[in-house]
C-alpha cells in the first residue's frame, strides 16, 4: 500500500471542479482515501458521497458548510476557522458526531459571521491577520501575498474582539 492521499476540490482556486463520476473512479485507486470538498455544491456533494460509498471519507472545505457536509456523511472539516477558534471548531463537530444537533447547529449560526470574516480577502490574509490580532504571529506575508487593507483589518478585528476570547 502506498501513502494515503486526499484530494482537494476547490474551483474559486483552480478552474476545475471535480464531479461525483470523477470522484466515483478516483476512489477505486486504493491510495485516494477521500477528498476536502470546498465546491460549495451540496447537492454534488450527496451525489458524490451515494456514488463513492463509505470508504471514501469527505471533509467540508468550507467552514460556512460543516454541519451539512457531515449530515451527508462527512468525516468534518478540514478548516481556516480551526487556526484561531480549535476549541469551536472541534465542539461544533463533536457536538454534530454526538446527536447534538441542535447545540452544533447554533454554533454553527454564532460562528458564521468569524467564518465570513476569514474571507474578505484572498485566503490566507484574513487568518493570518486575525492571528496577528491575537498576538500569536507577526504581521507579515511574503509575497504574492500582502498586508489587508486598513479598513477591512479593522473591520477584522472587530470581528475577532467580539467572537474570539482572550482578545
């Protein structure tokens, strides 16, 4: 057996978006093990997961899309919002894999609006800045990459002060 790999949708980064038949033939390779599905199209998504089956492990690529993808089967989610919230994050899945989905679902609902904020620019910008709000990194990035705009960090940290504790 070789090394596990676990595919990546994502169409906003690349062009392509997998399809469900796709996926139905890349998961007959017994090193594809699963994918991180950030299509945003929940409907494909169910197609995918009926095509492919159990031993094919989907995660939500869309921190917004957690609680649906994991009512399709998902495994969880492979998240930007987890950088600065792990606690969150893991209590709404957890929460969601043991029945309580009304305590998952308004967690999800409080969340949405950290989960929006991580992308008012191009990913990873806003999560870096939000750690460098929190003081947990410095405030750079390198190139191609630059500084948020003065506004919208603002409108940031905002955000962060409000959601994320020990701000």
């Amino acid at each position: 057996m070789g090394i596990p790999i676990l595919l990546y949708n994502v169409p906003s980064r690349t062009g392509v978006d997998i399809k469900p038949e796709t996926y139905q033939i890349l998961s007959e390779h017994p090193n594809i093990r699963g994918t991180k599905e950030a299509g945003g199209n929940i409907s494909a998504l169910a197609k995918t997961a009926a095509l492919c089956g159990e031993g094919f492990d989907i995660y939500s690529g869309n921190d917004d899309q957690t609680l649906p993808v994991m009512a399709l089967g998902g495994k969880g989610v492979i998240s930007v919002l987890a950088n600065i919230m792990p606690r969150e994050t893991h209590d709404m899945c957890r929460y969601f894999l043991d029945g309580k989905l009304e305590k998952s679902r308004k967690m999800q609902f409080k969340l949405l609006p950290v989960m929006e904020a991580l992308f008012w620019d191009v990913n990873p910008i806003p999560v870096k800045t939000a750690l460098s709000i929190m003081g947990i990194c410095g405030h750079y990035c390198r190139l191609p990459l630059t500084p948020m705009e003065r506004g919208q960090k603002e409108k940031l940290e905002a955000v962060i002060r409000k959601y994320v504790k020990d701000n």
